[in-house]
C-alpha cells in the first residue's frame, strides 16, 4: 500500500481483489471532493456496483440511487441516477486523464456531475479539458484492472467499501 501524505484526502477503497488508494486533488477540483468525501461518509458508495467497465478505457461507478446491490439495485437503471445532494459545477483543469486518474462522470452538460466517477485504465487524453479530473490512484491499481467487464457487466463488480482514510 502506497503511503498515504494527506489522509483527510485519501479514499480507501474495497474491491473483491484488495484496496485501491485514491489520493484526491482539492486544489484542483475542491467541490468534487468535498462530493466525494461527503458520500463516502455516509456510506452511500457501499455495495455500488461498476456498472459501465469498457476495456481499455474506464470503469465507472458511484450511482448511489440505483447502484447499491444491497439496497433497491436495478441494473437497467444502474448510470442513471446520483445521489440528492444536486449537482457540482465543471471544475476543469490541466491535470490529464492518466491512468488511475479519477474523473467525475456526467451528462452532455458540463454541471452535471453529481455522484457518479470512473477510474481509467490507461491514458485517455482525448477526456482532458472535458471531464473533472479530482484523484489519482496511489496504490491498488491492479484491483482496478481485474473489475470485471461490461455495460453493464452480467455480473457486476461492486465497491465494497469506501472510505475517508482519516475516518479508516
């Protein structure tokens, strides 16, 4: 596991494989993680399903309306909710679309993220300027990789559990 420098901006995640080690970015997108932190804290990412893993691209996740495999799941609906906190602005940056970089899942409008995200599997430069990049995976990438396929997947991957790492 990767040293964690800054754990009230660290996200502790539990896959099937092990923990992934997300290091957030408040300086460049603070509303996102704010979200973010404020979602974890609540629990609302537990047993979220990855519902839309394209090879070679992303696995995304975080619908906490209709993405909760312990609670109310419907795959068909599963990418179509968020949570009821509204929306956050577009808080673009320079930071790229690298692997393991975390960015905030949206509608065709820019202000839409609410609390949807992905995790890309490689470098995705033709995303940079268009999505909100707020976090970079710091360790545990190779639990990322093994999220099984699909949109959706027959059999979704699910985020265990999230977590602030200052609260773990």
């Amino acid at each position: 596991m990767a040293e964690i420098k800054d754990p009230e901006n660290t996200i502790l995640m539990e896959l099937k494989g092990g923990t992934v080690t997300i290091q957030l970015l408040p300086d460049v997108a603070p509303k996102h993680v704010a979200r973010m932190k404020e979602l974890a804290r609540a629990g609302k990412y537990d047993n979220v399903a990855f519902h839309r893993v394209i090879d070679g691209f992303m696995a995304q996740t975080g619908d906490v309306e209709h993405g909760n495999m312990e609670d109310g799941f419907n795959l068909r609906l599963a990418g179509t909710g968020g949570s009821d906190l509204g929306n956050v602005p577009a808080e673009f940056s320079k930071v790229p679309h690298a692997r393991g970089s975390l960015g905030a899942a949206r509608s065709a409008n820019p202000d839409s993220a609410n609390s949807q995200f992905f995790i890309n599997f490689k470098d995705n430069d033709f995303l940079n300027g268009q999505y909100t990049v707020y976090g970079q995976v710091i360790s545990g990438m190779e639990h990322v990789d093994a999220i099984t396929r699909g949109e959706p997947p027959a059999e979704p991957d699910r985020m265990i559990r999230v977590k602030v790492a200052a609260d773990a």
